[in-house]
C-alpha cells in the first residue's frame, strides 16, 4: 500500500473567476472576498479531484460570527493561470 503525504502547493500567478464563484461571493460578503479566495489559492492545501486531471479541492474553513463554516473551492490548473470554477459552504452532517 502507497502512503503518500498531500504537500501545500505555492501559486502566485493570475487567478480567473468563473461566473459562479463570482456570485457566491456576493452572497456571503460579509465573510468572503476575491482576495480570501485568492489568498486560499495561493496557500492552501491541494487536493487532486481524481474524476479529472488537473483540477483540485481545496477545503478552507471560516467563522461566520460564532459559527465555523467549511468553504469547498473548486479549481482547474493550466499551465498560465488557475481557474476558480465553483466555491460553496458545505453543509454539516
């Protein structure tokens, strides 16, 4: 059995918004932005999405006042610029 340990990848280039992040962000404002999302990008830990190459997870998680939320942030990987593609709070079990 292969164990291998997910690394934090380091991205500085442009970021694209897709039309759906976009209004995500707009309905939670008052916690998220175009630079937390970014930030999360840049820093952030990546998952490979194994359904597709070069996309990935990134799970980030944030309060909302008291309340600790967990962001779901979708993105694609080309070789000049990543695309953010979809970005949602996940619900709780």
């Amino acid at each position: 059995m292969a164990f291998f340990q997910l690394k934090k990848r380091i991205y500085t280039g442009p970021i694209e918004f897709g039309p759906q992040p976009r209004t995500w962000i707009a309905k939670h404002r008052s916690f998220a932005s175009k630079e937390w999302i970014e930030s999360r990008i840049r820093y952030g830990e990546w998952i490979n999405d194994r359904s597709k190459q070069s996309h990935f997870l990134i799970y980030a998680t944030n309060f909302d006042g008291i309340k600790p939320l967990t962001i779901l942030i979708k993105i694609r990987m080309f070789e000049t610029h990543v695309l953010v593609y979809h970005a949602h709070v996940l619900r709780k079990k």
